[in-house]
C-alpha cells in the first residue's frame, strides 16, 4: 500500500484545479441548493414555531412554516449527501485513472 505522502507527491492536483473543480457547473448548483437549504431551513422553523396565536388564521402560517421547513431539510441534507458524493465518485474516477496509468508504464 502506498504512503500518503507519495501519493499526493505524485497527484497532479493542485489548488488551481482544486478551486475550479470547486466553481464547476454541477458543483456549483449542488453548493446553492446547499446554502439555499441553511436558509430555508431555520426561515420555516421560525415560522413554524413563531407564530402567534392571537391571529386569526392560525394554521395557515404554521403549515407554510412546516412547508419551507421539510423543503429546507430537504435542500439541506440533500445537497450536502450529494455534494460528499459527487467528490467521493470524482476523487476515485482520478484514483483509478492515475492507478491505470502507473500499471501501463510498469
């Protein structure tokens, strides 16, 4: 097994690539729908939580507030489940690629 610090001597990836990996389309929409959620996601609790009673429609603003905040969680946990995913599947396409490429010059 290979020590880390061969490994990442011998990686081409450096924080060029890294950032714009970070700013690519499809990780860029995965970071949105992420951030969107942190805001969503306390904004429904609020509402859900906040309410005040003496209004005359009571239920109305609790159930948009049980809305925004399932979609918050949604957006949430989702983007952050794909976000670890996409970056896992990308780092082990590289992995097998730089393994295939060792294994040829051999």
């Amino acid at each position: 097994m290979s020590d880390p610090e061969e490994v990442l001597s011998d990686s081409s990836a450096d924080f060029d690539s890294s950032f714009a990996y970070a700013l690519h389309g499809e990780m860029r929409r995965l970071l949105i729908v992420t951030i969107l959620g942190t805001v969503l996601y306390p904004f429904g609790l609020g509402l859900l939580f906040g309410t005040d009673e003496t209004l005359g429609v009571f239920f109305l603003p609790q159930l948009l507030g049980l809305g925004v905040t399932v979609l918050g969680a949604a957006f949430l946990f989702g983007g952050i489940v794909a976000v670890l995913f996409k970056t896992v599947v990308d780092a082990n396409t590289v992995a097998g690629r730089t393994t295939g490429e060792q294994r040829h010059e051999e």
